[in-house]
C-alpha cells in the first residue's frame, strides 16, 4: 500500500497538486456569481490556449463527446467527407460519421505514418465534392504529429472545411487555430491542459457555423448553438461540472502563466529526452525520430519480449503504468506519454523501470546509460 | 473574502469532505487496477442505488446527457410518444424527443400540478400507439414528486415503456426500478448521491434494450451497447471522469453504508421541517404541503416582493445560494433545495436567511419562530 504510483500514460496525465486542490473545493452553483467569474476566465483562457478569437464551447464529457458535436453539428447522412486515418484516433472520426450516415472517404494509412497535405490534396482532388476533412493532429495510438497546417491549406484549397482532434495535442505542440485556417478544433482537459477528464472542448469558424446551419443530423447536448447562446450570457444549457472547471481554470492558468511556447519547447526537450533514452538502451523507436514526436513516444518491443507483458510487470513491480499497442499494435508497441505536467526527472523515472524491467527479462542493457543519456538530451538546446 | 458560503439549491448540492477528499487524490489510468477496482465496487453501488440487478451505465455528462441518450437509444424519428409535462424537466424530455424528429404527445399541466396514472391511462388509451412514456419523477422547478409506480403500470397496461428522470429524486425518494418495472431510469451525480456534477447515469429493461435494436436515431458516445459491453470488462469507451468516478465511490458508500431507507426518512423529515417553517413565518407553500415534497420546497414569494431579488439578496447578503422560480414562475417562487448531504441545520439556516432578508423588506415575521417550528417537525417522527 505505500508503493508509490507513476502515471506515464497518454492521457489521463498527471495533474498538479495546486489544481488537485482546486477539486476540493466546495462546490458552487453554477450560476451564482463565485462560479461566473471563474467561468469567465476559464473561457477567455481557453481562447488564448486554442489561440483563437472565437468562442471555446464547453461540454462534460470526453473529447470523443465533442467529435462527435463536429459530426452532428457539420454533417447530414450522404454528405461526403475525407478521414485521414493512421490510428486508433482516425479510425474514431470514421466511426462516428458511419454512425450519422455520413458518406465517409477514408485517406488510409498504415498506423505509425505521418498523413500529408500532398495525398489529402490529392484525394480531395478526386473526389471533387468533399464538404469537410477530420484530422488529428497528435495520433496518440501511434506517436506521430501531423502538419495540420499544411493540411487545413490543402482542403481550404479544395473548398472543404477542416476539423482537428487536438485532444492530446492541444497546450503540448503548437496549433494556431486562427492563423492556420484551422475550421474547428476539438480538444480534452486531460491531456496538456493537466486537468482530470470530464471537460472536453470545441470551437468553429464562421463557415463551420454556416455548415451547421444545414445539417440535418439531430443533436441536442452537443448542439453547439444551445451551448454559445447560453455560454454569451455565461450560462451553460446543462449542469457544468463546476469543480473540473474550477481546476481546469487552475490549470490554465499555469500553463499560461509559464507561457505556451514556453510549454511547446518542454514538450520537444522531453521527446527528445525520452528518444535518447530509448536509443540508448538498443531499442528501436515506433514514433518518428525527431522533434515532432513532442507528445507520445512509441517504443518496438524488442524480439522476444511480450509488451502487454511488459507494461503489466512495470505496474505490478513498480506501480507505473505506461501504455501498450492499440488495434494492429497491440504487444509490438509501448507508450510513454509526456504531455502536460512532466518534466525530465519523470522521463528518467519512466526510462529506468523500463531498464529494470527488459533487464530482468533478460535483455542486455547497460545499467543507467538510458538516464544519462535522457539527461544529456534535455540538456542540449541550453547549450546550443 | 471571510463570508462563509451555504448552497442551499436543489442541485448542485453539497458535497461531503470526505467526497471532496477523494476528488484531490492524484489522477489514476482508467485502465489500470487501482481505478478498475474502484470502478467495479462504484457500479455494484449504483445498482443498489437503483434497485435494480441491470446493468447501470454510466456517462461523463450532465443528466441531460442521459435523457438525450434515452431518446437516440429508444426512439426514430416518427414514433409516437407520451411526454408528462408539469414542469421546466418535464418540457426539456419533449424538447430532446423533437430535436430527434419523434412524434410528442404531451400530458400537460400547470406547472406545480402533479401528474397522474389516471391521465396518463386515458391519454394512452386515446392515442392508442405510444411506444414509450416520459416521467419526471422529481419536478425540481415545482417541487412535486410523481407517483412513478402507478404512472408506469399504465404504460405497461398499455403497451409502452417508461422512461423515468429520477435526476433530483434518486437516493432521496423511494424508486424501485425493478420492483416497480421502471424500463428506463436516468440519473445524474450532483443531487442525491453528493457528488460534484459531472457524472450521470442510464439503466434499461430488456424490453428498453430490445426497442433500442430497433432504434434508427444515429447516436455514438450515447449508444448504450457501446457503454454496456465495455463495462462488461470493467473497461469504459471513452476516457470516464477517473476523479469523479473516485468521489462517486466515496459518496456512495456513505449513502449505502447509512441505509437508503434512512435517507428517504431524512429527506421526509427535511421537508417536513422546511414547510413548518416556512408556514410559521406566514409565507404560502406552492410545493405540496405534504410529505411528496421532500426533495424541494417551493415557496409563493409574498405579495410585494421580487422573488428574484429576495434571491440576489441572500446571495449577497449572506452567502446564501437558494433557487429562484423558472420559466412562468420567475419571480414568483423561490425554492429550497435539501437533496443529499443536509440536515436540519442546514434548513433552519436557511429559514433563518429568508427571515432575515424579508424582514429587512418589510414583512412582519415573528423573529425566530420559523426555525423553532422546523426543529420541532423535525423532531415528530422520533415522537410518533
């Protein structure tokens, strides 16, 4: 019972302790004045970290709750639209237009590739009347962060809209959601914005608003008009789950606070903190092996060695819980997230258990070179 | 800054320390033993909670969310049904079932009405095609407490399913869902079972679960079958609110270690105390005088005074959160919620707000004699 707990996962993530505090609070009424303010905030907060002028729509729920908003709020049954999928979170968008009957093209890759604006271009081309593509930015199931920019140009190019999943990706590696054209945005308090999950977020462009205005799919909790209405009043439709916002508030506070591309450049040292680690110990990456792989890093299981297995030791031995392979991936992968409240000490923690763990399964490790070089790597843009 | 706060609303409602005590305990994966335990023991508890040996599903949202999910899982567009409406959650059921295109009957009544089985009987009897029947089982804007027993033994007599809103009622009035053959109940965390909001709740007959194979509305993060079979491994299709799901445990636990039945007896007395009171002080009840109204009393605002201003001014004044009137009845109500973690302290500190705030607007009240009053019907049943 005193073992101690490591949460390496991508998403939930570690929250801080100030915004653990913050859940303790008593609670409030959501529509008496302690809680406006604070409601207030949050949400002007929310606009700078989703770097957007327009209005950030809250939703209790899960950040599949408010993909599922882009769908209902965008598409009719027929409407035809473009699905990058190279994961768990791409297959996710297609399953929910399936389940509208939105006539779904999906631009298939194989898991752990990085979708481009060129094949998306390209596809879009073919088809001539897609109305919106669904991308996601960070693939959490893979490790790999696609050019959501080059994209979004792409399909403004070829008169669609664009929606992003920014659920784990959102506060970890840059996205202008304004500047880059980016049509609407949907994201999740669990990940970089170190908050529990149960808050999930979502905003739209003027031509996004416009799509709603046609579809003909039937929404009633995620209908974002209901939400922006009674949010330009600060109100909320429904009972919002006032002690997450008040911790999210917390939260976004301190990632404010500490600055977004000050949060962007932590999130690239501890990739490649992590990626050093890794190589180091002679295993082989999953996850592409540069800066852009900011938020999860995918290790192969080296041969003979089970990574299901593998993660569960790690837990039971050491009361760390990485995460495993999802779908096709599944025993050929491990995951360390490091998105939100990690900082390099967490990365060599997750490191050396995973050093003790091969080394008892009988792999050939150097003893501490992985920390090392981990440490040697986070150092290293100090002393460019 | 010092000003002690006391929310007194029928929702959200306080929540116990040691439920907030869990809510600041650190995130935990969703996957991972330590939660899978919790989340195992916490769905054992909400079937008591339900009295039901069903399956219990349970959603990140508000209790909104669970009626809309009631709506897409059991209804198409064009089905007929009954909606009872005396009240603001009563018109939210109809509201839901149009946004999907189903065909609503509403059994309508003066909100402050109580709807009743022989009504609904006759209602069915004359459409004659009703598939399902939507019940407020605790009207929160009115006060008043349905006899949802007798009101689904007529749908049954008639062939149709009920579905029951027991957001503000369950754990605070008696509901038997199987016993009473309740096919659908929806519930939410941040009434009865004293638990920030966040969480809400769905259970479903086989006859419910058999209408929903038949159901043609699109729905994903509702779709009950994709709940129920994740469940089914202690594993949950999206990210859940680990941290609220914790706290749920907790408060849980609480209720059922006290007894529900020793909850419904509170919850009887508090009511009991609050109308005393309010009788002594001269104002008029408009929530039944009798012991139905044991979730939320509301009270007629006397002849002079603004409703919503007494309202404003407790929360001014004293830090004191009571509800105001909806819809018709803004301004001419206000309401005392005691749903879940209050005891009769906390409804003679609200007596004692109102007293004060309207002796200040003029009223002539004998200093004191509400709380006298509410402390001796309190004391009665130990009389009996």
């Amino acid at each position: 019972m005193l073992e101690k707990r490591y949460l390496f996962t991508p998403g939930p993530t570690p929250v801080p302790p100030q915004v653990l505090a913050a859940l303790a609070e008593p609670v409030v009424h959501h529509r008496g004045p302690d809680f406006m303010r604070i409601y207030e905030r949050c949400l002007g907060r929310l606009k700078e970290v989703f770097r957007t002028e327009r209005d950030v729509l809250m939703y209790g729920s899960s950040g599949s709750g408010t993909m599922e908003s882009a769908i209902a709020n965008l598409c009719s049954p027929g409407d035809r639209v473009v699905v990058a999928v190279a994961g768990n979170f791409g297959l996710r968008w297609a399953e929910i237009a399936r389940a509208y009957g939105v006539d779904v093209d999906t631009l298939e890759y194989e898991w752990g590739d990085t979708p481009t604006a060129e094949d998306l271009a390209a596809r879009l081309k073919e088809l001539g009347d897609a109305t919106a593509v669904f991308l996601t930015q960070s693939e959490t199931s893979t490790g790999v962060v696609c050019d959501v920019q080059a994209m979004a140009a792409a399909a403004r190019e070829a008169g669609a809209i664009t929606v992003v999943d920014a659920v784990s990706s959102l506060g970890a590696v840059p996205l202008e959601t304004d500047a880059w054209g980016i049509d609407v945005v949907v994201s999740g308090s669990q990940k970089a914005l170190m908050t529990p999950p149960g808050i999930a977020m979502v905003t739209a462009s003027e031509e996004a608003w416009a799509l709603r205005e046609r579809s003909r799919s039937p929404t009633y909790y995620f209908d974002w008009e209901r939400t922006r209405k009674a949010q330009a009043e600060l109100d909320a439709p429904f009972t919002p789950p006032v002690s997450l916002v008040v911790a999210l508030d917390v939260a976004l506070g301190l990632l404010l606070d500490g600055g977004l591309e000050t949060a962007f450049e932590r999130h690239v040292r501890l990739g490649r903190a992590c990626r050093a680690g890794i190589k180091a110990m002679g295993l082989e990456l999953f996850s592409p092996d540069d800066d852009s792989a900011a938020v999860v890093t995918a290790v192969r299981v080296p041969e003979g060695v089970d990574g299901d297995k593998l993660v569960l030791g790690l837990r039971d031995r050491f009361g760390m819980t990485l995460a495993g392979g999802q779908g096709p991936l599944k025993g050929k992968i491990f995951r360390i997230g490091h998105i939100g409240w990690f900082d390099v000490f967490d990365i060599a923690t997750a490191l050396a258990g995973v050093e003790l763990a091969l080394m008892e399964a009988g792999a050939d490790i150097e003893r501490g070179v992985a920390v090392t070089r981990a440490l040697d790597a986070w150092e290293e843009p100090a002393r460019v």
